[in-house]
C-alpha cells in the first residue's frame, strides 16, 4: 500500500497531500473491515502545475502510477502530447517459441502500428534483445529501423523484464529530433519497473 504522509484537509474524503515539488489530491477510502485507509488519485492529479519542468512532470506521473497501481493488477495508457505521435505497449508473443521469440502489439495511442515484431529487429526489437533501452535521436539513422508512422523522428523503448526475461516493452515515438534525453530514459525506466512488479505477467 502507498504509504501515507502528511496533509491538508479540503473536504470530506479529499485529502491533498504536499511535497516539496509536486501537489497531489487523492480521494480516502476506507479498506472493508478494517481501520486503515487508502489513498486513490483524484482527478485532478492529472493536471501539471504551469512552469514544472520534466523531471517535475514525471515525478507527479510515477506518483500518480504508484497510486493507480495499489490494490491493482492492472494498467491504462494516458493520450499522447502533441510531440509524441506514437505511444504504447507491446507485450511478449506467448504463442512464439523461445528459439524466435516476437513481441505482439498490446495498448497503444497513435497511428496503427505493426502487429508484430521479432526480437532484434527494429527498435523495439533491438531494445527486448538486449534488455536494455534504446534512445534513439533519429529513427533514419538506426539500421533495420521499422517504420510504422513516417511522422517518427525519435524513438525511445524500454524493455520491462520480469525475473530476467523480457515481458513487454514501452515503445514511445516523438515526432521531432531528438524528442528523448536521460531524464525520459531514468523516468520511463522507474515506469518499467514498476509495471513488472505491479501486474501479473503470464
């Protein structure tokens, strides 16, 4: 459970918790049964304060998936930006054999997007391959790159591994140069890891 910390009462089951950087709201729900309470986040979570930069931003998203994740098993893909056309998940081919092992498309936002991909082709499978990420300025310059939306100019893909195998990837398209740098990678490399723990891969 997502551990509690001091706040500001603003209303009757709304408690808005403060950090030094980031302004969160949450709702409070009493577990069944028992005297301990959970926090959910609140709609307005969703909103970016005017002037956060982007570590700021991704601290307030990793906060609000911390949240969205306790008690659950599952997970939602929020809408792109307007820089990012291509946003999603592939997941791990169950039906493929170990010897050639692909990715299938999973939840995603943007253009439609190869249904498959094989380990070690293209980005996404260079990046579940190898089981690390793979940040890449321009898309034109990697070899056996896939290009599925000719919008692309950038791409990032992080593998999420479980028990030292490779589940699924975050596969993230930017529509400009250089559209991801190491703040992207460390944050989105958080995301992964939480996701490996926080839902039941088979």
């Amino acid at each position: 459970m997502v551990s509690v910390l001091p706040c500001d009462w603003t209303g009757l089951g709304v408690c808005r918790w403060r950090t030094s950087r980031i302004d969160q709201k949450w709702h409070l729900h009493r577990r069944a049964g028992a005297d301990t309470f959970i926090r959910q986040v609140h709609a307005d979570a969703s909103n970016f304060a005017q002037g956060v930069t982007k570590q700021q931003a991704y601290d307030q998203v990793l906060l609000q998936a911390e949240g969205l994740f306790d008690g659950q098993r599952n997970w939602s893909l929020p809408e792109p930006s307007t820089h990012v056309n291509w946003a999603g998940f592939y997941t791990l081919d169950a039906t493929s054999s170990p010897e050639k092992p692909q990715l299938i498309l999973g939840p995603f936002q943007g253009k439609v997007a190869c249904q498959t991909i094989w380990f070690g082709r293209g980005v996404c499978g260079a990046a579940a391959s190898t089981k690390t990420t793979q940040l890449v300025q321009n898309v034109d310059q990697f070899p056996g790159h896939i290009a599925c939306d000719g919008d692309s100019k950038s791409e990032i893909v992080v593998p999420i591994v479980v028990d030292d195998k490779v589940v699924a990837i975050i596969d993230i398209d930017c529509a400009c140069l250089e559209g991801f740098d190491e703040i992207d990678q460390a944050a989105l490399e958080k995301l992964a890891a939480l996701l490996a723990r926080s839902c039941d891969w088979s």
